[in-house]
C-alpha cells in the first residue's frame, strides 16, 4: 500500500486545488474591494507566543518542539498572535487604521470530527487603531460580502451578532457579579446545545437566584427591540444599546443588515474579546462555525505590544468549502489550456514551438505533444482528440508560412468549427502588428461557447 497524507491533513489534487484556488480567489477580491492588504508571517512560531495569548493548556493543542537551536517552537494555531506581533512592532510608523489579511495554513493537533481537520487555511481579516462601531460593521461587511460573492444570501447565512460590553452591563443590572460571570458565560455558550434545566442548574450552582437564572436563559430569543424595550431605561445598559443600535444602522447603509441576527448567547471562547463579537453559521444549521471575529481591544498590550484598538475575524476553508459543496454553489473549474498545437500540412516541430513560444508570450495558454516523433507522425485528427481529451479549449494547426488553423471545441451546438487566422506577426516578434491577431485570437475564445451560425 503507497504512503498516505498523515490523519487530518489533506492532499490537494488539481481539482480539489482549482476549489481552494476559488475560495482564495474571492476572499482576496473582497478584501480588497474594502481596501485591505495582504500581509504573511513564518509558520514557526515560539511556543510562547500562543501560551503568552492563551495560556499553557494550549500546549496540548499544538504541533510543538525544541528545535536544534534549543527553542521551544510550534506550527501556528491561529494567525492572530502573529498578526499582533507584527503590528506591534512598527505600531508608530504604520498608518492607521491598519487594514491587514491574510490566508495562512494553521495547525492544530487535536480531534478530527465534521467541518475540522488538523491543518486548515484560513481568511484573517483584521483592522488596527480603531475604536468606532462604524470599524465593528465594516469588519462584519467583509465577511458577509464574502457570503454574497458565493452566492449565500441571507436565507443561506446568518451572522449572529452580540457585544461583551452589552453582555456585562446587563449582567450587572440583574445582579450578577463579576465573580459569577464566568459561569454565566459558560452557559449562555452551549444555550443551543443544553437542556434548559441542565442550564438553570448550572446557573444555580454559581449563585444565580431563580429570577436572574430566567432573564439569561431568555438571552437566547432576546431579540434587539425587545432588549431595548426590557432594558433600554437601565442607565448601566442604555448606552450599550445605543453604541449597538448605531452598530445596526452602518450596518444596514452597508447593505449587510439583513444577514445580522442579534444574539446574546454569542460570547466567543477566546477570553481577550473585549466588545462586539459575532460568528457566521448556514442558515440550516448543519454545519460547524463558518466564521467568527470581535473586538478584542487590550490584545496587543497583553503581549507586550503598542495599545491599540483592534478587531478581526477568521473564515476557514473546511466549513465553508463543505458548506457551498452541500449548497451546489462550488462554482470552480480546472485551469485549461487555450491551446493545443499540432503540425501539419509540410510544417515542421521546430514550427509549431516557435508558434507555441509566440503564443505564450502573449499570455496564452499553449501546450503540445511532448514526444517529437509523437508530434510529428500522429496524425493530427488524433492528436486533436488528444487535446479535447485533455480539455483544451481549442486546438491549432500550425501551417505553412505562418497561418495557423483554430479549432475551436466548446461549441454549443456540439460541433467544432474552425476559422484560419495568420500568425506571421506574431512569429516575427513585431509587436504592432501583433495587436489585432492577439485580439482575433482572444475574441475567438471568448465566443467558442456560442452557437454557430
């Protein structure tokens, strides 16, 4: 039996590349049609860069070891420490707001289940030096125009939506302590995924009486006009609704007001999210997170860095490449070349590789038989299905004195149809008269899906 990729990772095969290529594709065209650039960093990380964030029982989640130099290293978990370390390092010398993305490969050694592997890529969106709402729904912007780029519409996707600072003034209206706030935290969590007494229970054993235990479980269906209604005359709670209603009107001038969904039962796990949070799920709820982000304002100080506001999100490519699978809206296809060249008609092979040469350097996509004799003695009616078989969008016959012949294959009606076009300009290098024969070119691949006349 050969070797086999390692238990949670992934082999990329062209066409499972060509639907990751898609996916990249588009989370670069979104994030900068919003103005954000592109940024990397190494995926060997020190280990304590992710203890530092998190704590050491992260430890038992990563792929870590002493290399030879006798650092503690490990393959990047998350993209946010990174990202943080290196904002924080020229904070004072880069313009503000800092719109930065990424897609990196991250690591974590932990369980296999649905929609989570042991590697995966993932969208990092983040903005830095900035304290208004109006950055808090440009962020989710981003992430819901993604939604939109791939066809998901706000019956497809929902972006559910809370704010810590909202969360804590409303447990401080109703009581709760900040001591107890963990386990409220723990439980408005798993909301969906717990019995209801399970949870009273739970908010029992932290001290919660029987009346403050109702109001959080009624979190979970509180939508934004009730909140306002049952607490919009607390002056502890008000001004978070107000900073939450002006979140909802950017987001609504921002055309993405209708994927939002308030929910309170959103607290994100991570413990450094400081205000408003949100997570992106299918509208079926089938799959696992698509995406998730927030505030999270004091990270950068907490590791040693500048002070700085700062939000972000992450999207991977496992939940939502399953999701569009699901949804039939993977709309991605194989590269294919534009060319398939062949000999004929007292042309030789040297001819038909300085067509090929000429060709490509005018950005085609140009490929022929790689064995000369093959090149030469098939004929080329074979050779021809040779490029449909390998799904060429044409093929060309490469003539006497320059003209090529162009058999085009992707007609509608079935049938391929053929149109000579004079290369002469082209294997001369003269680049003027090249234009039109360029053009001519192109325009025939472009209509090689329309029917005849």
């Amino acid at each position: 039996m050969g070797q086999r990729a390692l238990p949670g990772f992934r082999d990329f095969y062209p066409a499972e590349f060509a639907d990751r290529a898609h996916l990249f594709a588009t989370f670069r065209r979104i994030a900068r049609r919003f103005g954000f650039v592109e940024y990397d960093g190494p995926p060997l990380e020190p280990l304590e860069l992710y203890t530092q964030k998190s704590g050491e029982e992260i430890v038992g989640q990563l792929y870590n070891f002493t290399d030879k130099g006798g650092r503690e290293v490990a393959l990047r978990p998350e993209m946010t420490p990174t990202v943080a370390r290196l904002v924080g390092a020229r904070a004072a010398a880069l313009p503000k707001p800092v719109r930065w993305f990424s897609i990196p490969q991250l690591f974590r050694y932990e369980r296999q289940q649905k929609g989570r592997l042991r590697e995966h890529f993932q969208l990092n969106v983040d903005i830095f030096g900035e304290s208004d709402s109006l950055a808090d729904a440009e962020l989710l912007a981003v992430a819901c125009e993604i939604m939109r780029a791939f066809d998901l519409g706000p019956d497809d996707v929902r972006a559910r939506v809370s704010d810590r600072r909202l969360l804590n003034a409303l447990l401080s209206h109703l009581g709760i302590t900040d001591a107890q706030a963990p386990a409220v935290y723990a439980v408005l969590d798993k909301l969906e995924r717990q019995p209801q007494e399970i949870s009273r229970e739970k908010l029992a054993l932290a001290g919660c009486s029987p009346e403050q235990a109702a109001a959080v479980l009624a979190f979970g269906t509180l939508d934004f006009d009730a909140a306002v209604v049952a607490y919009g005359q607390s002056p502890t709670v008000q001004p978070h609704l107000e900073r939450f209603a002006q979140y909802r009107a950017h987001l609504d001038a921002l055309g993405v007001l209708e994927y939002v969904h308030f929910d309170l039962s959103i607290v994100r796990g991570l413990a450094y999210y400081t205000g408003i949070v949100f997570e992106l799920f299918d509208a079926k709820g089938e799959f696992r997170a698509i995406c998730g982000g927030g505030r999270y304002d004091t990270l950068l100080s907490s590791l040693g860095g500048s002070d700085l506001p700062a939000l972000g999100f992450g999207m991977g490519d496992v939940v939502l490449g399953e999701l569009l699978r699901a949804r039939g809206k993977l709309a991605s296809t194989l590269a294919r070349p534009d060319f398939w060249l062949v000999p004929d008609d007292g042309a030789d092979v040297p001819a038909v590789l300085r067509a090929a040469r000429a060709l490509r350097r005018h950005e085609f996509s140009v490929v022929h038989a790689l064995d000369a004799d093959r090149l030469w003695n098939r004929k080329p009616r074979t050779q021809m299905q040779d490029a449909q078989r390998q799904g060429a969008r044409a093929g060309l016959r490469v003539l006497p004195g320059g003209v090529a012949e162009v058999i085009l294959f992707d007609r509608s009606d079935g049938d391929a149809a053929s149109r000579r076009v004079d290369l002469a300009a082209l294997l001369a290098g003269d680049a003027a008269a090249s234009v039109p024969v360029v053009a001519q070119l192109r325009d025939l691949l472009a209509a090689d899906a329309a029917p005849s006349s």
